[in-house]
C-alpha cells in the first residue's frame, strides 16, 4: 500500500505534470497545424558512395508555430501517433512527397527517388494499401519513385501481419527500406522472408564508428548480411569524412547525413538537383 501510495504521489509530481500539459498543447496545436500550413516538408539526399551521386531523398516533417519557435519531429510524431492524427498527416506527407518527386524528376534527375517515413500506425491502417495507391495515381507517380521507411520495431511486433502489407507494396512496385536498423533485434529467418530492398543503419552505430570497435564491427556486419541477401545498405548520420571513407572502404552503397546535406526545404533541394549537384 506504501509503494501504490508512493506512485499515486509521484504522479503529480511538477516534472510528470508539465510533460502532461507539454503533450496537451501538443496534441492542440497539430489539430490546426495541417489546416494552417504549420507543417512542411524538408528534403534530406540520399547519396551513392561510389561516385557522389544524389540518389534519392527523404522527406523529413517539420512544425514551425505561428510565433516561429520550430517543434522537433521526435516530440510531435510520437503525440500524432497517439491521438491517430498521424493519419492525416501521413497521408498529407505522401501527397507532398509524390507530387514534388514527378516534379523534380522531369526538372532534375529522371531515376530519383523520394523516401517516405511510415509509422506505426500509418502501416497498420487498413486502408494503407489503397491509400498509396490513390496517392501515387493522383501524383501521377510512378510507384519507383516511391520508397517507405518502415522500422526495423514496427516490422518485427507483428511479423507474420505484416509480411503480406509489404508484400502487396511491393508487388506494386515501391521500394521498401528498413529503417533504425540494428536496434530492434530483427529475427533474421522474418528478415529474409520480408520483401525488401534495402537496410538503413541506425545514425547510433555510425556515430562512433571510427572509436567503437564493437560498433564498427556491428556496422561490417549488416554491410555483409545485406549484401549476402541481395539488399542494399544506407549508413545514416554520416557526419565526417573519417566516417564517408570508412563505410566507402566497407563497401556500404548509400550514405546519408549532414556532411554532405541537411535536409532541405523543398525549394533549395530543387536548387541543389539543377545545380547537378555531385556532393
Ligand atoms: P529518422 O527517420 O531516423 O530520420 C533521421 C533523423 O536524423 C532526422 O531527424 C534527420 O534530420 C536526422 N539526421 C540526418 N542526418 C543527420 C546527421 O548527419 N547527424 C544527425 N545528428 N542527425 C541527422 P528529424 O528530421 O528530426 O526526424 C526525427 C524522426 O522523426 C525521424 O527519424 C522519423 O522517425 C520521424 N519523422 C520525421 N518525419 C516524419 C514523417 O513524415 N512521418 C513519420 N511517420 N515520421 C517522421
Ligand atoms: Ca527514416
Ligand atoms: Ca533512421
Ligand atoms: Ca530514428
């Protein structure tokens, strides 16, 4: 009874109480951010390690209020996600994503791509399938200029489930990627049974890469594993150029990070592509 008692305490602490009324205003403020033009879209490159070429991008969520303070994606996401308006949003993304991508295709670069973050609750909807499919034909896009950032976590809570989601997206001809790989503890008999193209190393490993053996040696190992089932592989948060030549020397195809690029407004990304950009 003392414990209970202690915890019923603990809840109203003033730290507990201002993450509460933080997510409140959050959870407020994202019901009229979409009607209110809050949210854009940024546009971070995706580049091929072998020559520096830009390869594709990814679309990054960004909330600026009415007063210009900026909301970070990992603050706000997890609250879309729990109040459902994730759906919306997500559907808004994939509208943006598409249309720019037919855009900057026909501009700038015929074979890009445009890579999508879908949640958790985005890939369980049932309407996921159909949806996308809409999306793209509205766009006029055609599905390999698509690819959806699916979490190694997302994948591996249901495996069985999703399998067959990822599947149909595939058959469709999307592009498939395991994000925030390396921290979700993927079986790897469900790995090669899900129809994907490639694996995304978590920014985690690729941090230290250079210091940690353990993680330099968790890094050689998904290069290889990808590799031995005919994926591709994406290091993300390269941020130095010790680390551009230790994942180049590894043989690691794409990279991704702030020493080439910061994600980009949608507008300087275009600039970026027409200037012929080889990073
Ligand atoms: P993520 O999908 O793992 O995205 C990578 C994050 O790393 C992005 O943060 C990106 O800006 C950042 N980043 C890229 N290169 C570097 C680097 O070299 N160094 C460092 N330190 N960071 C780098 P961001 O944009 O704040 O997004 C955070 C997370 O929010 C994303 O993680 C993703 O999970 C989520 N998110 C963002 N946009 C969307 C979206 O449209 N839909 C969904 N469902 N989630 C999104
Ligand atoms: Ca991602
Ligand atoms: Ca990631
Ligand atoms: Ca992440």
């Amino acid at each position: 009874a003392k414990e209970a008692g202690r915890n019923n305490v603990q809840f109203y602490t003033p730290e507990v109480n201002a993450q509460h009324i933080r997510r409140l205003f959050i959870a407020d403020g994202l019901r009229r951010a979409l009607e209110q033009n809050e949210l854009q879209l940024h546009y971070q490159p995706k580049i091929r390690a072998g020559c520096g070429r830009i390869i594709g991008v990814e679309a990054l969520l960004r909330w600026t209020l009415p007063d210009g303070v900026h909301i970070a994606p990992d603050e706000f996401i997890p609250v879309a996600e729990d109040t459902g308006l994730i759906l919306p949003i997500g559907q808004w993304v994939l509208k943006q994503a598409c249309t720019n991508i037919v855009k900057w295709r026909a501009h700038a670069n015929p074979n890009m791509r445009v890579s999508v973050n879908l949640s958790a609750r985005q890939f369980k909807n049932q309407d996921i399938v159909s949806q996308i499919k809409k999306t793209l034909e509205d766009a006029q896009c055609p599905a390999d200029a698509l690819e959806l950032e699916i979490t190694e976590s997302v994948l591996m809570e249901r495996p069985d489930q999703v399998t067959s989601t990822l599947r149909t997206l595939h058959d469709m001809g999307i592009r498939l990627s395991i994000d925030d790989f390396g921290t979700g503890y993927s079986s790897l008999s469900y790995l090669r049974n899900f129809p994907i193209h490639e694996l995304k190393i978590d920014r985690s490993f690729i941090e230290d890469i250079t210091q940690d053996e353990s993680h330099a040696a968790i890094v050689k190992a998904i290069i290889t594993l990808a590799h031995s089932m005919k994926l591709t592989v994406l290091a993300e948060g390269v941020e130095t150029e010790a680390q551009l030549h230790y994942l180049r020397n590894e043989r690691c195809d794409h990279l991704q990070g702030y020493f080439f690029s910061r994600p980009l407004p949608g507008q300087a990304l275009e600039e970026l592509l027409l200037a012929g950009a080889e990073i």
